[in-house]
C-alpha cells in the first residue's frame, strides 16, 4: 500500500463516528521500518476547538481498522 493510496480514505473515530481529516503525512520509524504515526490535517469542524487547525498525530496503536475507503481509530478528544 502506498502513502497516496491511504491518503484517499477518510479517517473516523469509533468513539463519535465523526471525520477526523486526512491523511497529509507518515512518521516511520527509522530502525524498523514500521509507520509510528500518521499525521492529519484536521477536518475544520473537528478540532477547531480543540488545536485551532494546526495538524495532528494519531499514533499507530490508535488505528482499529484499515479498509477500503475509511481508515478507523479510536481516540478520546
């Protein structure tokens, strides 16, 4: 899979079933190869109380689901 194959999904927290934003970027760990954490550009409605738009970190252990056209992840705002 690649970085503009993610980029295509929505991104939606389990918690709330709202979207998060996109995916602009990966954090890779050096040693091991493996994505640490995906950095998104957040949907404006979504954290615009919350980081005023600046972008956001979901760490890897965050992701539930991996699928066709929505990435899930369970995080608590």
């Amino acid at each position: 899979m690649r970085l503009s194959d993610l980029q295509n999904k929505d991104i939606v927290n389990v918690n709330d079933g709202k979207n998060i934003g996109s995916i602009i970027d990966v954090k890779i760990d050096e040693n091991s190869g493996n994505i640490v954490s995906f950095i998104i550009e957040p949907n404006k409605n979504f954290f615009k109380f919350f980081n005023r738009g600046a972008d956001t970190e979901i760490n890897w252990q965050s992701i539930t689901k991996i699928g066709e056209d929505v990435i899930l992840v369970k995080i608590s705002i």
